[in-house]
C-alpha cells in the first residue's frame, strides 16, 4: 500500500549555523542516525506553516511566529522500495528570528548548532544536499523531487525537469 504524507522541514539559522537534529531516539525510525532539520508530520487541519511552528516548539522549545518564516521549497521525497513505498511532500522553510530558551532533551534525538560548512560530513539523506545548497544560495522557491529505493536516490527533478545535481 502506498502512503501520501505531509511534513514541514525548518532550518532554524543561527551564527552560521542550523540547528539539527540527530534522530536517535525513536524506534522504527525513518530517520534513524541521519541528521535532518526540525518538523514533522502535519496534524489534521494544519497549513505548512502552521505545522512547522508547532514542530519547532514541541521539539526544540524555540518559538518562530509564522510570519518569520521563509518558505524556501517543496520537496517532493518518493521512496519506491517494495516494502515501503510512499510519497512525503516535505515544504521546506528556514527561520532566521526565533525567541525562548533551546531545550536541554529532545524525544526523538539530539539537538546540536551545526555550522553550515560541515552540514554534508554528517549522515543525511543525500538528495538534501541539494536544499542546503539552495539555502545557501537563496535559491528562489523550487520544486525538487527526489526518488529513493532502498536507501539509495535513484534520480531527482527540479522544477519538473530532470536534475543533475552531483554531476554524475
């Protein structure tokens, strides 16, 4: 059976640097020991904002108002593994102003300032690498999409046109 989710992504921008978050804690973890930016699944009624600020203050304790958000992308993330196929539709933002005190636990890892120059030496889903570029970059808004099976990206798109962003 395949699966349709929607999750919101932050990367929350401090000093050069994001806040990540190794996802170490959870069973059965999608994520397990790969280190990704702060969000989650959307809950029933929630817009992309909306979802990405809950997110960030249930995980983190950090509050991002809506209207400081910057809604970078959609990430079309579609894993055609025979056990389990679904299709995430991940809408990427990045917060540059954010209030309250980081929490010292986070339920589903470890939470940790990285600077941006060594975000790619961490474990991460590959095809990421391309959305960090683009925040480096302030990529206008986009459309990536980006096919795994076992583990592996197989191809990725960007704005409905075939994308080579490895060069390979």
């Amino acid at each position: 059976m395949k699966t349709l989710i929607n999750t919101s992504l932050c990367y929350i921008e401090k000093d050069n640097s994001y806040l990540m978050l190794h996802r170490t804690k959870k069973e059965h973890d999608y994520n397990k020991d790969k280190w990704i930016g702060i969000g989650g699944k959307f809950e029933n009624g929630e817009s992309p904002e909306d979802c990405a600020v809950r997110e960030i203050r249930e995980e983190t304790g950090l509050v991002v108002e809506p209207a400081d958000l910057e809604y970078c992308g959609i990430v079309t993330f579609v894993d055609v593994s025979e056990a389990e196929a679904y299709t995430e539709f991940m809408h990427i933002f990045r917060a540059r102003k954010f209030s309250g005190e980081l929490k010292s636990d986070c339920d589903e890892g470890d939470l940790e300032w990285v600077p941006l120059a060594k975000l790619k030496e961490l474990p991460h889903w590959q095809a990421d690498e391309i959305f960090y570029d683009f925040l480096a970059e302030n990529h206008p808004f986009y459309s990536l999409k980006a096919v795994y099976k076992n583990n592996v990206l197989l191809e990725t798109w960007l704005n409905g046109k075939p994308y080579d962003h490895f060069g390979g």
